[in-house]
C-alpha cells in the first residue's frame, strides 16, 4: 500500500480534473439522448456511459492502493467515494454492456409511450394523459386513461426489469453490498435507516388517514358512493394523479369551505399568459432575493424548458442536470402552465442551486449530504412561494384574508401535496428493496405491489389486475431505476429546513405562513449548507442548520396541526381501510 500522503493528494488532483471530463462527456451524451430519444443517439450515450463505467473501475482499482489510515477524515472520504462505484463494479464487459442498454432501453419504452383510449386516440403522459388527470370528473374517462397508460408500459417493462435486477445485485456484490436496495441504502450512512423511515411513517399515519377520510368522503358526493369498495379503499384513478401520489388538481372539491376565492391559480397563469420561461424567471428571483446564486447564462441558453414541437422524442420526466464544469446547470421539463409545474420549476431549480453552490468541492463531494437534502432544497423554497401571502405578492391571488376558514382551506391545499403524498413516497422502495432482495419474485411483482399500495396508500385499482400487469412500470423512476425513499425523507426534512429558515430570518408565527423572500440571512444559512455537498456526513449538516442530527417529523407535523384538529373532529370514527386489497371481482 502507498504510504505516502503528498501521492495520495497528487492521485486525488488527477482524478479531480479527469473524472470531471468523463462525467462532463457522459452528461453531454445522456442530454442529447433524453431530448431527442433515437437509436444513434442512446448508442452514443451507451458508448460513453461504458467509458465513464471504465473509467470508474479503474480510479477505484487504483485508489485501493493507497493506505487510508495515514490519511486525514476528508481525505479518506474522498478515497472511499471513489472505490463506492455502484453498479459499474460489473466486470465482466459483456454484462456491463448488457445492463446500460436494457436500462436506457425501459427508460426509452416508458417515455414513447402511449396510452390508446381508442384506436386512432393514443395519448402520451405529458401533457395530455396528466391533463385528464387535473381535469375530467368522468369516472369512464380516467378509467380509459389509468388502465391505457397501464397497458401501454408495465407488460413491455416486466422482463427487462427482472433482468435489470438480477445484473444490478450481481454487479453491487462485488464491492460487498447484498444487494441494490442495501447498496442504495448504504447512501444515507446510517445503520438504522430503514427503521427510522418506518418510524417516521407511523408517526405521520393519523395525518394520512384523517385526510384520506376527509378525501373519500368528498369523492363519494362526485361519483356515488357505490363506486367504493366496502373495505375503505379510494379507487386509485379518482385522486387527480396517475399515481394518486398528490392530489392538489382536487383543491376545489376538497377544501372545507367551499365559499372562500380559490387557492388554485392556475387559472391566473393562464389568464396572465405565463409562459416556462416566466416561470422559471420567477424561481430565480427568489433565490436571487435570498442572496443566493443565480442562474448562469448556459442554463437559459442550453436547457429544455417546453416539449419540443417538432415531433421529436424526449424524456419529458422533470430532472436537473449537473455538466460537472462550473458553469454548465440545465433543468429538462415539459413544463405546463399550471400551479404544479410552478412548484415542479422551484423544485428543480433548488437541484441547480445546490450543484451551483458545491460546484467547487472535489468531484465526489458535489452530491447532495445524502440524497433526500438534493430532494428538499427547492420544495423548501416553494414553501414560501405557495404561501398565500407570497402568492399575492406576485400578484396571482388578489385577495387574502386571514380568518380562521382561509387559513384552514389554504392548509387543506398543502396537505394534498404533501400529506397525501408521504404513503406513496414511503411505498416505492419497500417494494423494490423486497424485489432486490429476492423477497418478491417476478411473478409477485403485481401483486406485492399492490398489497402495498392498498395497506399503506389506501388505494386500489379500479379495474382488474393481472400477473402479466407490472404497474410499478408505470411510475417513471422504476423504469427509469431512480431511487425514491428519498423524497419521503425530503417531504419530512423540507419542514424542518424551513422552520430553521423561518427562525433565521426573524420571522414569527405559525409556520405554515412563514415565507423566507429577501431573508439573506436564511439564504446565508442555506447556502452554508449547501456549499458542503456530501463532505461532511449528513447528520452534521442537519445539526448545523437545525440544531438536531437526525429526521424528525415534529416540523411537518406543527405545520398542519390546525388542519389534524379540524379533521379529527369532521370525522370522528369514519376513518382508516382494511389492510388487504377489496376483492375485485364484481359483485354479480
Ligand atoms: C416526487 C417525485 N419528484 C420528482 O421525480 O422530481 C415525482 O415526481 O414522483
Ligand atoms: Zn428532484
């Protein structure tokens, strides 16, 4: 082993700027492939992806030279991160391959997709499939649509995905993980994590519960009460969402005084002509009020703001791009005009906030603390964006009062993005950790699924399933193979984010209005964070800024207590569903 620590550091030099090229090459691959998805470009991206997977195995052979032990805490991090190489530890040439051309290949299937409502009417997801999400009440119609987008993903997806399986737990062994789900979980560096999300979660039930009581209740007034199964399960097509992940396309029907101005600007957008690029500059500005970085010259020239109209495909999922050379940040969205795409633009641009302010942090450093902190950074802004205050101030609502029916309307708004989604965000990754760990085989896939979905969510499908249905193929990130217990940890921690925000900046009252713009001292605050990357272990960065070093969902659960009280008492024991999926088969 080299003993010699000047070696170590002139290792780390070379590595520092060389895999900064790969990585800049791969991403300037991977871009031109998901905007414009065709055969030469996802082997170009393939080609470079099999280079930067070389590249890794090499810098990790040749960092495991070096002895650790005469080296200081952040140079061991740094030599730890670069033996860490996930999936690109697959030797074997052949599989690597393989794997990289059956990932880009689920990726591709779920993005082309289409879902036929009939013959000659085949509809993609973005915009028209999520429109009739937002927008019809016509329980035919979202059937059409829940089960066309089902059929036209899952039964392509299925093999690929136990192939993309079984290659992926052989690669993670190699660096002795037992498999992908561990090598996943391995990411937030704390021994208990699994049981701290499960505690989380119980912890957070009655609030789920409670709204969904509230939820189902309204429903029935929309579609009949003899739409619900006896057993308390919602149908999972009503929810105003593919997935039922979040359901503010509701708002209207589900506040509880329907009397009040609607919280729903959408139509506001519309009627003032918003366009992607004004909502994006709207993001900006609030970063820019906290003090925080701005947006670089290249991210307006080179991102992909709107689907492209020119019959190209692309990958229309929202994500932010890091070209890991200082000044090149993208975000890809095919962004509508809507409130949701509004909050999805400060969620993406908090991922380019981030990347901006570690862009000077040796290369493995420039990662989130751990991945739900990437996850949090924007949402927390949006936080105060959405705040009714904050929503006038931008002139899309005109009036706001503050009695007590507002206040309790403007939170029931919150709750349906996100209360309703933390049982969606708890269930993605219960299930893959099983099927990574052989628990759920193939031919369980659907139905293990399911169990989650109908214990956990509450929610069960409206139309018969089969084995041959895979519908987790029809939620991007498992196709797409992008981790997902991250954003239910972001949903908990963004709370308590913005709470040391909301104390940093002066602000007092109840947290739910608080909203941090032109609050330097916050934007310091956070950009201190932020400037760390993953150079320091997590729980330090969360002591630092909240003054606790773990996950608590006390923030989150302060901010809706008045909503909890309100619910507790408009339902009283009309709550809850049985643990198991109804039973489908129509009643003859
Ligand atoms: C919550 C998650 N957000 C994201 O992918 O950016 C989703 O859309 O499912
Ligand atoms: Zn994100």
């Amino acid at each position: 082993l080299i003993n010699n620590v000047s070696a170590a550091e002139a290792f780390l030099a070379t590595y520092n700027a060389e895999a900064s090229q790969v990585s800049n090459r791969y991403a300037e691959a991977s871009w031109t492939y998901n905007t414009n998805i065709t055969e030469y470009n996802q082997e170009i991206m393939l080609k470079e992806r099999l280079a930067a997977d070389k590249f890794s195995q090499e810098a990790a052979w040749n960092a495991s030279g070096y002895n650790l032990t005469v080296m200081d805490a952040t140079m061991r991090r740094q030599f730890v991160k670069i033996m860490d190489i996930g999936t690109a530890a697959q030797t074997n040439e052949t599989k690597l391959i393989h794997l990289g051309q059956i990932e880009s290949e689920m990726e591709t299937i779920y993005s082309t997709a289409k879902a036929c409502l009939a013959p000659e009417k085949c509809l993609p997801l973005d915009p028209d499939l999520t429109r009739i999400f937002t927008t019809s009440r016509d329980y035919d119609q979202l059937i059409a649509a829940w089960k066309g987008w089902r059929d036209a993903t899952g039964p392509k997806l299925k093999n690929l995905y136990t192939e993309f399986v079984t290659l992926s737990n052989e690669a993670v062994r190699n660096l002795g993980h037992a498999d992908l789900g561990a090598y996943w979980r391995s990411r937030y560096d704390t021994p208990e994590f699994e049981a701290d999300v499960q505690a989380l979660f119980d912890q957070l039930r009655p609030l789920y519960e409670h709204l969904h009581a509230h939820a189902r209740r309204r429903l029935k007034t929309i579609y009949g009460k003899d739409k619900f199964p006896s057993s308390g399960h919602i149908p999972a097509h009503l929810l105003g969402n593919m997935w039922a992940q979040q359901w503010s396309s509701l708002v209207d029907e589900f506040v509880p005084y329907k009397g009040k101005p609607s919280l729903d600007v959408t139509p506001e957008m519309v009627h003032q002509n918003y366009t992607a690029e004004k909502i994006f500059h709207t993001a900006d500005n609030f970063f820019q009020s906290l003090g925080m970085i701005p947006m670089p010259e290249p991210f307006w020239n080179k991102s992909m703001l709107k689907k492209p109209t020119d019959g190209r495909d692309v990958v229309c999922h929202a994500s932010a791009w890091d070209f890991s050379n200082g000044i090149d940040f993208r975000i890809k969205q095919c962004t509508d005009i809507t409130q949701q795409h509004l909050e999805t633009a400060h969620h993406e641009m908090g991922h380019i906030e981030y990347y901006l302010q570690y862009k000077d942090q040796p290369l493995v450093f420039q990662k989130g603390a751990n991945p739900g902190f990437h996850e949090a950074v924007g949402d927390v802004i949006a936080l105060s964006v959405q705040t009714p205050e904050h929503m006038k101030s931008i002139g899309l609502l005109h009036s706001v009062s503050n009695d007590t029916e507002t206040d309790i309307n403007f939170l029931m708004s919150m709750a349906l993005q996100k209360i309703a989604f933390l049982p969606f965000g708890f269930l993605i990754d219960q299930w893959r950790w099983r099927v990574f760990s052989g628990d759920t085989k193939p031919e369980q896939y659907n139905e293990h699924w399911w169990n989650l979905r109908c214990r956990y969510q509450g929610v069960s499908a409206p139309v018969e399933r089969s084995a041959s249905d895979f519908d987790p193929g029809a939620k991007f990130h498992i196709p797409a193979n992008t981790p997902y217990i991250r954003y239910f940890v972001s949903f908990v921690i963004q709370f308590q984010f913005h709470k040391a925000l909301c104390d940093k900046s002066g602000y007092i009252g109840p947290l739910h209005r608080c909203d941090i713009y032109n609050s330097t001292e916050a934007g310091t605050a956070l950009s201190e964070m932020l400037k760390l990357g993953s150079s320091k272990p997590w729980t330090d960065e969360m002591q630092n800024l909240t003054g606790q070093a773990k996950m608590d969902a006390q923030p989150l659960m302060d901010y809706f207590k008045p909503l909890l009280e309100y619910l507790r008492k408009e339902n009283g024991n009309d709550y809850g569903w049985d643990p198991i999926c109804p039973d489908l088969t129509p009643t003859s």
